[in-house]
C-alpha cells in the first residue's frame, strides 16, 4: 500500500514482525551450524551469515519506512 500524502510505500507492523522472527531463527540456525561445524569458515555458516545479513538490510529498511509513515 502507498501513502497518499508522501507517496512512500507503507510497511505494515506485521511485516516488520515477520522478519524480526526471521532474524531471529537465522541467527539460532548461524549459532547451531557454527557448534556443528566448529569454524566460521565452513561453507555452511558463511551462506547462512550472508541470509541474515540480507534479511537485517531488509529489516533495517523497513524500519525507516515505518518510522517515516508514521510521522
């Protein structure tokens, strides 16, 4: 959905929740796959690390949606 009076595109709260929960069990899974693996070099835990850090950018972009629509 797109603001009427800025134009920007509305972030719901439940979005932001979902990914909060996404964040989340990716970085249990990155801490899980690390004992596992021993290293943080493994191949494993580098694609996992890459994940999250896309699904963090996207958060921290929706955040700065949210906080703009809301003012």
């Amino acid at each position: 959905m797109t603001c009427a009076r800025t134009g920007l595109t509305l972030v719901s709260s439940s979005s932001i929740r979902r990914l909060e929960d996404e964040i989340n069990m990716l970085r249990l899974k990155m801490e899980q796959s690390y004992v596992e693996e021993a290293t943080f070099d493994s191949e494993k835990v580098i694609g996992i690390s890459r994940l999250l850090d896309t699904k963090i950018n996207e958060y921290m972009q929706s955040q700065r949606k949210w906080v703009q629509t809301s003012n």
